[in-house]
C-alpha cells in the first residue's frame, strides 16, 4: 500500500489545526449533525460537501471533524491534497491505496478483508477497479450495527491539475460506490469552489 503523509496527526497538520475560540461554531455544529444523522439513518445521503474561499477554515474544520472522529472510533482515513504536490502522490492509486490502507488501521473489522482483496487484486488497474477492490469490497464486511466510518478529503482543489476532468476520474468511483451503496461510507469533501465541485 501507498502510504503517503496524509495523515490528520502529523505536526504540519496539527500546526495548521488552530482556529479563535468561538468561531465556526454553527458550521461545526452543522457538520457533526450530518454526521449523527447520516450515522443512524439508512438510505440517508452520505455525502457532506463543504466549499468556500481561501481562508475561511476549511481544512481547520476537516482536520477538527477527522480528529473528533478518530477519538470515537468513526475515521475511515483522512486525505489532504496538498500544493505542488508530486504526480506519484496524486495520481489515483496513490489515493485508493491511502484510503485502503488508513481504513485497514481506523477500522481494524475489514482487515483481514483488505488483506485478501490486495493479494487478490493488486494496486494495479483503473481508479473505477482500485475503488471495488480497496474500498467497496472490504467494506463490505463492515459491522451493520456500527456507525458508518466516515472518510474526510481536504483541499480537493489542490489535486493535480485540479481539471475537472482529472477530478471526476478520481472521485467518480468513490461517488458511485456512495450512489450504488450508500449504507457502506460516510464521505466529507472540503474544497474551495470549482466547475466539477459546483
């Protein structure tokens, strides 16, 4: 598996994760409700997509979101695209094996499964194959009475290209895994506006 520094507790991540007392409260409050609900509702909508400009604490949300998350239990991998990143770091298998790999050790249920799905399948293929494999197929052995794990994507606009034809290659499996079984993830997208986000 990939294992990239995406992370949420690495030290650029936890120096970045600072906002005033105070602030953002109706938005966090907003978020963690989506969450609760789309946690104990089936056939709820599983996706939570946050935008806004430059600097108006996207990522300080998403970074307070996955660590609230992750100290209940609930993280399914956190990802944050990142300026100038290299091609190898972008590029979709970079990115399906990250969520595979942060899954496997958040959610310690479907690791066996991720085992057996990577000796099967490989890291090889299209983002559309790498999604079943590492993603949907795993999580298919996920607990029905546990929350849904919720995966948390920071600063999509950062994505290489950042074209919207090379972001709905990489996201569109991911979003028709949420649209074909919408009871198997949780997914949170912040990013700042663009024409395949809008």
């Amino acid at each position: 598996l990939v294992r990239g520094d995406t992370s949420f507790r690495t030290e650029l991540h936890t120096l970045n994760n600072t906002y005033l007392t105070g602030t953002r409260v109706e938005l966090c409050a907003t978020v963690r409700a989506w969450h609760q609900r789309e946690s104990t509702q089936s056939q709820s909508k599983p996706l939570c997509l946050l935008t806004g400009g430059l600097g108006t604490g996207k990522s300080t949300l998403a970074l307070d979101f996955a660590l609230d998350l992750f100290k209940k239990g609930h993280l399914g991998a956190f990802h944050q695209f990142r300026p100038r990143a290299s091609e190898g770091y972008d590029c979709s298998t970079a990115f399906y094996s990250n969520l595979a790999h942060q899954l496997s050790k958040y959610q310690p249920t479907i690791r066996d499964d991720m085992v057996k799905a990577l000796q099967s399948h490989g890291l090889l293929g299209r983002p559309e194959e790498l999604c079943n494999n590492l993603v949907q197929g795993p999580l298919r052995a996920y607990p029905a009475d546990r929350p849904r794990p919720v995966v948390v994507i920071d600063a999509l606009d950062e994505y290489t290209g950042s074209s919207s034809t090379r972001l709905a290659a990489l996201l569109s499996p991911l979003l028709s895994c949420l649209s074909c079984s919408p009871d198997l993830l949780r997914v949170l997208v912040a990013s700042r506006p663009s024409p395949y986000v809008d």
